[in-house]
C-alpha cells in the first residue's frame, strides 16, 4: 500500500511540473514594433557634450581663440569661437578673450555646434615656477680664516 501511494504521488508530481512547463512556453503574437524617428536636430532641453582642452594661447581676439597642446601625445591646435556666454577667468576675475596673450596657459571646456569648437569656459592657469636649479649653498663661517 505504501508502494501505490508512492507511486501515486511521484505521478503527481510529474503531471504538475509537465503542466507548470506547457503553460510557460506557449507562443504569443509578435508585436508591431514602432519605428522611431530621429529628430532632425536636437532638442532644446538636451546640452551638447562638454570637452577639455588644455595648452597655451597662440592669438587671441574678440570672436576666438587659438590654444596649442598635446592630444594622446601629438601635437595640437585648437581654435575656439567665444559667445557672449563664455566664461574667461584670470586670477580668479572675470576678462575678455581679447584680454588674454600669448603665452597664456589655458584650461578650456567646449562643445561643438556646427562643425566649430565654441568655448564654455576659459581658466588661464597660473604659470609654472621653474624648478630651482641651484641648491642653496651653506653659509661660511666668517669666524674661521
């Protein structure tokens, strides 16, 4: 008796897996899927990608910018439009493009619009120190002759 008990609920329990299985693989219609259109220009809400570039001022004007650096090691040049909405800061004061010279070294964040670099925010960095290259030397004792 046990034994068909056994067996009973062993057949059971196979009959519920196999039911619990069909159910989960029956096939549904495909949807539509939706074609997106891209927009033709971007939205207005959306700013643009924001870059970095670091070097020294070649020329500087009203309108633009010419900054010299390194990209991945090579040599390069950028030359970047300035807007009334661009921020240009030397120690710690807000200037004009035209106010900055050659020579300057410069951090610039930009975007792009157009096919041209238009410059966000300009930070002239103060310049390096060089390196001592002297030690300072000892003071002789006067004292001793």
């Amino acid at each position: 008796m046990k034994k068909l008990i056994a067996l009973l609920m062993g057949v059971a329990f196979v009959a519920g897996l196999s039911g619990t299985a069909l159910a989960q693989s029956t096939t549904t219609a495909p949807k539509e899927e939706k074609k997106m259109e891209k927009p033709a220009a971007m939205p207005a809400d959306k700013k643009p990608a924001a870059h970095n570039a670091s070097g020294t001022v070649k020329t500087a004007a009203a309108d633009n910018i010419v900054v010299a650096g390194k990209t991945k090691g090579k040599d390069s040049k950028w030359t970047f439009s300035v807007d009334p909405k661009t921020k240009i800061r030397k120690a710690g004061k807000d200037i004009s493009a035209a106010d900055l010279a050659a020579g300057d070294n410069v951090s610039v964040r930009y975007h792009e619009d157009a096919g041209k670099n238009v410059a966000d925010a300009v930070t002239v960095r103060a310049a390096k120190k060089p390196a001592e290259t002297t030690k300072a030397e000892p003071k002789k004792d006067e004292t001793k002759k």
